[in-house]
C-alpha cells in the first residue's frame, strides 16, 4: 500500500519534471531566437529556467532513490553473506536518513529566511519557488528510506533488494544498431 503511494508520487515527480524540461527548452530556445533575430528576450527566461533545472535536479533525486538508479560500486557489498548486506544497507540508510534530516533542516531555515526576499526577474518568494525544493527533496527522500528500512527490519526485502545501487555495468542501453 504505501509502496503504491510512494510509487504514484514518484511517476507525479516524472511528470513534473518532464513538464519543467519541456518549458526549459522552449523557454531557453525562444530566448535565443528572440535575442538573435530581434535583439530583445524574455526577461524571466534565465531565473525560471534556474529555477526549473534546480527543482529537475531534487526531484530526480527522489524518483532515482525509489527506482534504485543512483549510480555506486557493489564490489564489497555483493561479496558479503545475507547478515553482511543487511547491515551493510541499515547502516547507508540510516547515514541516509541523517543526511535528509541535515538537508530538511538547511533548507527549511533557508526558505523562512528568504520567504519574503523577492527574484529580480520574476518578482516570486525565493524561499518558496528555490528553497522548497530541498525540502521536498528531503521528505521525499526520508519516506522512501523508512519505508525500505521498515522492509528491511520486517523481513520483507528480497536478498536482491539487499544492494541498493546500481554498477554502470547494470544500467539499461539503448538500442547499439
């Protein structure tokens, strides 16, 4: 069930970020048309496509953590009896859980200090369009990796579970022909 919740977030995140890049590159690509055969451009074009790219960054992050599609070495971590590989994953997630807590702190603070400091183009909360998106990041983040560790703790990982990145050598290719 939560699994499912988790999941329907993440696919939400997809489309947001595909959204983001969509309005990135017509954004960017008008700018450039505009300055070279008009000499004028779109004035909020570099802020919201900062912006954009910032928020594509937290985003993915949580939609690679949940698809296990961060890039690491297994070359320990493989080697190891059951025993090891689990502790060896409750050890990273709660180094993990730590680091979410240290990045939901840093930038919910951020984002009440600059709550009322306005962007120079668009004239819209800092705190809320930029430094947001680390507290999302960290939300998102921390509830994939309790629900992981609750998996972990019940007994309810696969042993193939049990290595939670990805060699580059694991990573699908596209069509070589």
């Amino acid at each position: 069930m939560i699994k499912r919740l988790i999941n329907g977030a993440c696919h939400a995140m997809a489309v947001l970020m595909v959204g983001a890049l969509a309005v990135m590159v017509v954004l960017v690509f008008a700018n450039v048309v505009l300055r070279y055969a008009f000499n004028s451009g779109i004035a909020i074009s570099e802020e919201l496509s900062r912006w954009l790219f910032v928020w594509m960054t937290f985003l993915g992050a949580v939609v690679a953590l949940n698809e296990r599609g961060h890039l690491g070495t297994d070359a320990l971590v493989s080697r190891l009896p059951v025993a090891g590989k689990k502790l060896c994953l409750l050890a990273g997630h709660l180094l993990m859980l730590y680091i979410c807590w240290l990045l939901f702190q840093g930038s919910l603070e951020q984002a009440r200090l600059n709550w009322e400091t306005t962007s120079a183009a668009m004239e819209v909360s800092v705190g809320l369009f930029f430094y947001a998106s680390g507290v999302v990041c960290a939300v998102g983040c921390g509830v994939i990796l309790l629900h992981e560790l609750w998996r972990l703790v019940t007994g309810q990982l696969r042993d193939d579970e049990l290595i939670g990145v990805r060699e580059s050598e694991d990573m699908p290719t596209g069509n070589p022909h």
